[in-house]
C-alpha cells in the first residue's frame, strides 16, 4: 500500500519481519545493541504468551532492510513476562553496549548487555533480569508495594557519568533510581543475579541502583500523587541539564526542571489545569521538539480533549497554543517529532485510536509566535489503534519513516520515499561519548544539536537523540538533518550534560568535506573519568588542548596524535561575548604520524574567564575549529617581575595598582646610585625592559605612579 501526501509517498511495508501482532500498550524504540552499524528494535507488547511480551529484532543492515526475531537467542528473559508500558534502552555501566530497561504496573526490569561476540542480555541461560524492581515502598504512598509504574527515562540526574532511571511512580509520585556504578564484569555475575529490590535495604546489598527519592530526600520531586501516565526527557531551556515532563493529574506538576546539583524545581508555567490533567482512561503521549526552529524545546501534550504545542517564550516560560487542530480524531496515544519532508523544521505524527493517524507538516516561518505556528494536515491511512509511535530513519537513507505499535493487530512500518534515488541533502548526526578517553560507540543522552549557517542563522531545528519520548517509547539514537546545500559550510552546536556538574556547549564549523557518507560523529570530549576522547572535527588528530594560568599570562598547551598537511595554527581568544580574535600562530608540522606537542603563552589575558579555540590551517587554506576551552586568569594588586636573576631582558607584569597608569621605574645599585631611570605612559599589562650595561649584582628596583610604589630585589648576571 502506497500514499501519496503532498508530493511525497509513503509505503507500508510489508515482510519485514517487525510486523508483530496483538495487543499492545505501550512503546518500541530503536537502537544499535550490537554494534554493527544499523538500528535494531524492541517491541513491547501486551500479549501474555510466549510468542509476545517483549520481542528483540535484529536488523539484517541491508537498504531495504528486513528483521529476526532474536528475543529466544539473545534476550530469552523478555519472554517470561509481560512488561507493557515504557520500553527503553542506554548504556548503565558504561561498557559501550545498550542494555534495557522495562516496566509494568508493578515492576521493573533490567538486563545487562554482555557485549561481544554474541550480544546476550541478562543473566545466565535463562537470561534472567539482572536486577528486578518490585517494591520501591516509602511513606506517604497509597500503594500497597510503592509501585505503579508508567513512565521510564534514563539520565544522569547526579552528574557523575553515569546513567540513573526517573520512573513516573502514579500514586507514589516520581522516583529516581541511581546507578552505583558497577562495572561491565560486576553486572553479569550473580552479585545481581535476578532478585528482586523490594527495600532498600535490599536495592543496597545489590549494590547496582539506590531508591533515592525516599522519605527525607525527595530531591524536590513529589512523592505522591493520584495516578500517572508516560513521561518524556529533554534539555528544555538549553543549560545543559536534561530535564523532564512527566503526565500527571490535578495536584502535581507535570514539568521538572534539573537544577545541576542533583535536584529539581518544578516550572509552573506549565500549568496543572484541566488541559494538563492525563486521564487515567486514555494514556496519552509527550514530547519535547523545537516547532518554531528558534533553538530550544517546545512541548507537545496529547490528552482526551486537548491535543496542543506548548509554545516556550521566552526560555522556561510555556504557552498554549491550541494547535495544531485535528480534524477526524482526538483519542492520541503516541506522538513523536521529526523533519519528515526534508525542510529543516521538524513535523508531528500522531498515533489516533481509529481509522487514520496523522501527520501535521510544520510551515511555521516565525520564531517565538503562537500565531505563526502553521501546520498542514496529512492522514496516514493505519486503520488501527496505534499505541507508541517512532519517527526513524529504519533504512539508513536519510528520511523519517514511521513505525506503529498496532493495539489488536500487527505492527506497521511505512516508508518515506523523500530521499529515493539520492535526492537529498542531509546528515546523520551521533553524538558520541568516551569512557577512559575512548571512544564509547554509545550515545550521549541527552545531547541537543542545531544546525547553523554561516551566518548564524538555524537551517535545522534542535533534535535531541535517545530521549525518552511519545508513549512509552524513546528517540532513535541518531538525528537525520536537512541541509539547504551539501556544499556549503555550516556550524553544528551542541549541548550536553558532563560529570561532575559540568555542562559542554561546543559549536564546530564544517563543510562537506568532513560528512563521509552522509554521517558525521562527534565524540564527547571529556570521558565519564574526566580524560579526553579526540576531537572529531579537526582533520589534525588532536589528543589535549588545556590552558594554565600563570604569572606570565596564560599559557596553552595542545598535543597531536598526528597531523595531515596541517601548515598552522591560529590562538583564536575571547572574552566571552562569542567574539574571537586572532592572539597568536604556531606553525605546524605538515603530515606526521607523530605525537606532537605545541605551547603558546597569552600575555594579554585578561581578568576572569578567557576563552581559546585554535583554528587549524591546510597548506591549501581549509580550516577547521577546535572545541573552544576556557582558563580563568586574575590579575594581582601588585606586580610581578620576570625573571629574577636577569640577564638582558626584564619583564614586569603589572598589577592592578600599576596596569594603565603612568609611571617611572628606576633602577638602584647597592649604594643607592641611580643607575637606570625611565617613564612609561599608561603600559596595560607589563613593560619589558633591555638592559645589557649594568654589571654583575644585586640592584633595588622601584615602580612609582604617584599613587603606589613597589620595591624589590633583583639580581643582573
């Protein structure tokens, strides 16, 4: 079946082999689990027999491709229960392989990738869970073993590199679960094995997740409620914190902004009335997704009777919008947010319980306006009750096609024909991070990235990979952008939370010269120990790029792996106001596969934060950018002089008493003698002295400026 939507033709397709049928609730989310290059998926579905529950499909790779059921070789514990609602996957200890986690009303599994050669999940032949969640109890809460669980998402609410699980809890409110850092080899011995966490007393002797939203340490979230719906994550105002919306009823708010510390603050302005309230009866759906393409995340709220965007204006301040309106249905489950049609904005696919679902191209032209949101109805023909719903680029060519968790009957894939016969310009992007300064093959959660012109201008609005999204579903790991013209340049900004609290916000020039195959990877630069991973973007392989404070100014230091034509680098400084100029060049080493070391000192620093970036030059004058660093300088009352002995040249760096004044330095032999005496106008930073005639000695040097005057010894030789 075939349906043409406004020039562009989707396809149901057909065989492939993810057409599983029956009941479903719930979610599917796409995802590399072994490492080969393609996306693989995980179904949840509501069908008690062993031929539902959970099904793992393997993707054979190929551009069409097709899907084996693996769940019986790979992951067999996923058939030995029904977990309905939210399915989602990411690394939890930190080894490169996407491990799972899933849920039903009352409990919670979790099973351990054990990586290559044969990407099993779980524990032993069985593959039972590694750790099973059937009790989080507290006081306070009305239900009987503290579980009611809808909603999963995985960040790293504690910033210490390593993934927790937020768990939308019903009547017990929201819980956090913190990973306890347990390594690749702890986590498939029977340390864990498959017990359940029913106290905490319990979940400590496991040692693998902690229940810390307890009693007394609420973390500011609530710790009860009514009942509960999905949830999804996303950094909403762009902090670097990811942040998330959980689907509440009257009473609780819904929208939890990450502080940084380890806790959260509620942002009312998205507010708990009857348009916000989830109904028990009709799970609904959420996502974060830039509609108005002005850089930050909008919301989208499906509910029985209000459908609408949350306009973000300005940032952290939500609006409804009231659109877009649907014609032909309300009852929406699944949502989720893609550039379908291949114009840089990104379009909304609803999943609707009955005969169409809907597809809304977004043709909003205006940032930041509720009434320029504009948007054109198209029905995708699904003719079913569509649970969780993805946008993914399932065949690797470059377009968002559709995939539907089917209530009652069998899934559906349908086919976007946007970039057949390679009639599209875009890019793959995957944000990668490193662990023990190597690159992870796992991606950043919660990473945000928009695409810019050369004049800063958004040619692709801000996608965020792996998030928890829609109902009970997740993004696809990789983000496919639309650009205006593959040969031109462009800058990519990126955003993503670090360890220890740190947030890395980079902005990277590139051209099509540095998208092989239509991908580009970018590697987290500071692993979860604090090491660094190489800068992806440079065609010179750099290892380190670091600035140190010293009483001569900054000094920077950076070190290459190896080095193709590279003629040069450029010291690029800014003050902080996104304005950078050139403070210094250190020519390079052509071709080499050496490791290098280069140095560079700024003397003109100045007072607090400056910021470095090297921009690295070809002999045939392509250049690329570094990640840009920052080093905090301060500027002492009194001066310093340098060096002290002295043979010719003596340098005096000024403090704040003497930068910019006039003054008069004189120079005294041991008898008190003048032997050197000169006036300077208003020096900024330091004033450099030749002096060759003076004999082998102790002298006294003073610096007078009418306000202050400085003394000290110093010894030519």
């Amino acid at each position: 079946m075939s349906q043409l939507c406004f020039g562009q033709t989707w396809t149901k397709q057909t065989g492939t082999g993810a057409e599983i049928g029956n009941a479903k609730d719930g979610g599917a989310v796409w995802g590399d689990y072994d490492n080969d290059g393609d996306l693989d998926l995980l179904v949840n579905t509501n069908w008690d027999n062993t031929s539902g529950r959970t099904r793992l499909f393997r993707s054979n790779g190929a551009a069409n491709p097709s899907f084996t059921d693996v769940t019986n070789a790979d992951a067999r514990g996923l058939r030995s229960s029904v977990a309905e609602r939210s399915i989602i996957w990411g690394d939890l200890n930190n080894d490169g392989y996407l491990d799972i986690v899933r849920n039903a009303h009352s409990n919670i599994e979790i099973y351990i990738n054990r990586g290559s050669p044969n990407f099993n999940f779980g524990v032993g032949g069985p593959m039972n869970p590694n750790l099973i969640i059937t009790q989080l109890k507290r006081d306070g809460c009305s239900e009987g073993d503290g579980l009611n669980s809808e909603g999963l998402g995985l960040i790293d609410y504690n910033n210490d590199g390593w993934l927790d699980i937020i768990i939308e809890n019903g009547e017990c409110g929201i819980d956090i679960l913190e990973n306890r850092k347990q390594n690749a080899a702890a986590t498939i011995n029977t340390t864990f094995g498959d017990g359940n966490m029913s106290t905490e007393a319990e979940a400590t002797s496991h040692n693998y997740f902690r229940h810390v939203s307890v009693t007394g340490n609420t973390l500011g979230l609530p710790l009860t409620s009514n009942n509960g719906d999905y949830l999804a994550t996303g950094d909403y105002n762009a902090d670097g914190y990811v942040d998330f919306i959980v689907r509440k009823p009257t009473g609780t708010y819904d929208l939890w902004e990450n502080d940084g510390d380890g806790t959260f603050t509620a942002n009312t302005t998205f507010s708990d009335n009857g348009s916000t309230n989830a109904q028990n009866g009709n799970k609904g759906g959420v996502i974060f997704c830039d509609f108005d393409m002005d850089g930050d995340l909008d919301i989208y709220w499906t509910d029985a009777g209000t459908n609408q965007i949350w306009l973000q204006h300005p940032t952290g301040t939500f609006t409804a919008t009231g659109k877009p309106t649907i014609t032909g249905g309300s009852d929406i489950d699944g949502c989720a947010c893609a550039d379908v049609d291949g114009d840089g904005d990104l379009d909304l696919f609803l999943g609707n319980d009955g005969t169409n679902s809907f597809l809304f191209k977004n043709n909003t032209a205006t940032p930041n306006s509720v009434a320029a949101l504009s948007f054109t109805q198209e029905n995708i023909n699904v003719n079913a009750d569509a649970e969780g719903v993805n946008l993914v680029d399932y065949d690797d060519d470059g377009d968002y096609d559709i995939y539907v968790n089917v209530n009652g009957g069998a899934n559906q894939i349908w086919e976007n024909d946007l970039c057949d016969g390679g009639g599209c310009s875009y890019m793959k992007v995957f944000i990668e991070d490193c662990v023990d300064g190597t690159p992870s093959n796992r991606p950043v959660v919660g990473a945000t990235v928009i695409i810019k012109d050369t004049g800063g201008n958004i040619v692709s609005s801000a996608q965020s990979g792996s998030n928890s999204a829609g109902h009970g579903a997740q993004n696809p790991p990789t983000a496919v952008f639309h650009l205006p013209n593959m040969t031109d340049d462009y800058t990519i900004d990126i955003t993503f939370p670090e360890k220890n609290g740190t947030v890395e916000m980079y902005s990277y020039e590139f051209s099509a010269a540095d998208i092989v195959n239509n991908e580009l990877t970018l590697t987290a630069l500071n692993g979860t120990d604090g090491s660094s991973c190489d800068f992806s973007l440079l065609p010179v392989e750099l290892i380190s790029f670091v600035g140190t404070a010293t009483r001569e100014g900054i000094v920077l230091d950076w070190v290459t792996a190896s080095e193709l034509n590279n003629e040069r680098f450029e010291i690029e400084h800014s003050s902080g106001d996104g304005t950078f100029s050139v403070v210094g060049v250190v020519e390079g080493n052509g071709t080499t596969d050496e490791e290098i070391s280069y140095s560079f000192i700024h003397r003109g620093a100045l007072e607090g934060a400056n910021y470095y970036r090297l921009r690295q030059f070809d002999f045939d004058g392509v250049n690329e950018v570094s990640e840009t660093i920052v080093t905090f300088y301060e500027i002492k009352d009194d001066l310093t002089i340098f060096p002290n002995p002295v043979s010719d040249m003596l340098t005096i760096y000024l403090g704040r008493r003497f930068s910019g004044t006039s003054m008069n330095i004189v120079i005294r032999d041991i008898t008190g003698k003048i032997v050197w005496n000169n006036s300077f106008n208003a020096p900024e930073q330091k004033v450099e002295l030749t002096i060759t005639h003076l004999e082998t000695g102790p002298y006294l040097l003073e610096v007078t400026n009418g306000t202050y005057s400085h003394m000290e010894h110093v010894i030519f030789r």
